[in-house]
DNA sequence: ACCCAGGCCAGAC
DNA sequence: GTCTGGCATGGG
C-alpha cells in the first residue's frame, strides 16, 4: 500500500509497481489533462489547477493541500493492488499480450458529471473536435485557475450549468449532442441521475438509470459505470470489443477475469490503438 | 471531394 | 425485439 505525504504545496506518493502516469492519463480514459513541455501532466481538477510528476516510483501532485489527499487516492483507485489481478491477465495469452505492452495502465475514478459529459461528447466524434468542444465549454462554465505557467478552466459542475439550453449552448459547436447535454445537467441538478445514487444500485440497476439520459446509450453507460463509478467489472462495447470478444472469448472473459473485465478492457484498447494492423480481419 | 469519428435516436419492419 | 438511416461538425 502506498503511503502520501505533503510538504509545501506538494503531495507525493509512492506508487504501485509498473505504474506509468504518462500511460493511465494518454490511454484514451481521460482527456482532463495535457502534457507539459517538460515531463509533466496540467490539469484544472479537483477545482484548482495542479501539476501531475512522476519520477521513478514517486508521484507528485503539485498545488495541493493535505485535504487533497482523499480525492487523489481515490482518482489513481490506489485501494486497488493491481498485483494479482495482473497475475490472472497475464496468464490469459491473447491479454498478456496486452498488459505487457503497456503494464502501467490503471484504470482511473474519475468525477462523475465531468465523466458523463465527456462520452456523451465523444459519440461519434474525433479526439481533436472533442478537445475542442470540451475546452470551449470549460471556458463559458468553468471556473478558472492558474498554477505556475499554466491556467485554464475547471470543468463546470451541474449547478454551474444549470441554466443552459440548446440555444446558449451553441457556441460549443456540438452538434446534434448539444440536446443530450441540455437532459444530462437537468438530470443531474434536479437529483434524477446522481453518482450518490448510483452507488446505491447494483450494477444493472445503474445503467438502467444512466439509459434514461437522453444521448446515453449502453455504451456511454457503462464507460460512466467504469471510468467514473469504479465498476471494474463493466466493459463497454464499442465494435471492436465486440469482435474481440467473438474471436477470442466466445463464452466470456475467463471467471478469474470477469471481475475485472473493464480493466482487461483498457488494456487491450491501449494496445490495440497502437497495433492497429494486428487487429484487422480477425472475426 | 470524400470518409470517418470509444454512438444514439427514431422510425420501419 | 432487431435493423437502418440520419445526425452536426470538423479533422485527415
């Protein structure tokens, strides 16, 4: 188990073996930060600007106070040991494959409403457009914030969007998704579809209550459930999951694995989009 | 010009 | 219940 201390501004950490920073916030989980010139990760999160360092085995999160500490370990799910459940990926041999190429991937917990947002956007849409649209709408909402060279914009709560409507919202240039904000926020702020009750359904009770979002399928559904709510063991399906699944797992992740089939998820996501040939006319 | 993008909705069978 | 076209916009 990792242990946090602070000192002048700065939290650190040691982190778990084959953590990588650089590959949990590229591998395509988050699109909250951007890297700096030199080795670090920006971001306006948790309502303040921070800077993300890793060197060797010690994470620093700079801008921070001790309250932080909280939020940070829950964000990196650090209560989580990687180290057996690894074990059982590796003994996979399509998914070994996979984990080794990038063993430094965790899967995040990010914050709900900035989650939900944010895949809503990304149906049907390009990373740069969606940097774009997402950026443009923490500059309007957002509250802003600077750390050393960098300043930015939070990404907005509910309530700091509360009053918006498709009309107000184009300015984002979203298109056709700017209705499914509109029902997002309305749900949020009026307490329909919260994390906080979420957490006290189980899992297919919770994506049924995601489904009542207009623009929330089950595939923004379930990366909600897996990247915001921490249900590991929910894996989102886009097509290319799903001919994996055909090809490699007709009856289903191996029982060992199951449980954490979002994971395995996210580690053969990351080596597929770096290996793309590899995966062409598979089923 | 053309195709595509971590999908979803509405309407047609 | 399952299938298909259309969707707003802009990057490559």
């Amino acid at each position: 188990m990792n242990s946090w201390q602070f000192n002048n501004g700065v939290l650190k950490t040691n982190v778990p073996p084959a953590f990588s920073l650089d590959a949990c916030l590229s591998c395509g989980q988050t699109f909250l930060f951007t890297k700096t010139k030199s080795d670090g990760w920006h971001g306006a999160v948790n309502g303040k600007a921070i800077l993300l360092k890793q060197q060797s085995d010690i994470l620093y999160i700079e801008n921070s106070t001790e309250e932080d500490i909280p939020f940070w370990h829950n964000f990196f799910a650090f209560d989580v040991d990687y180290a057996p459940l690894q074990t059982a990926f590796v003994k996979d041999e399509f998914l070994a494959n996979a984990v080794l190429f990038e063993p430094g991937i965790r899967v995040l917990r990010q914050p709900f409403f900035e989650t939900l947002l944010m895949f809503i956007i990304s149906q049907n849409n390009n990373i740069p457009r969606i940097s774009g649209i997402v950026g443009r709408l923490c500059e309007a909402y957002g509250t802003p914030v600077s750390y050393k060279n960098f300043s930015g914009h939070t990404f907005p709560t509910a309530q700091q969007m509360a009053s918006c409507t498709v009309e107000s919202l184009a300015f984002l240039r979203a298109g056709f998704r700017a209705k499914y904000i509109v029902d997002a926020v309305q749900c949020v702020t009026k307490g329909t579809v919260t994390q906080e009750r979420l957490a006290t359904l189980n899992t297919e009770e919770a994506r049924k209550l995601l489904l009542q979002i207009k623009g929330v399928g089950p595939k923004v559904a379930d990366c909600v459930l897996l990247f915001a709510c921490g249900r590991f063991e929910v894996c989102p399906m886009d097509v290319w999951m799903m001919r994996v699944m055909q090809t490699y797992y007709p009856n289903g992740f191996p029982a060992e694995i199951e449980p954490f089939a979002g994971i395995a998820q996210q580690y053969l996501f990351h080596y597929a989009r770096h290996n793309a040939t590899l995966f062409d006319d598979k089923g």
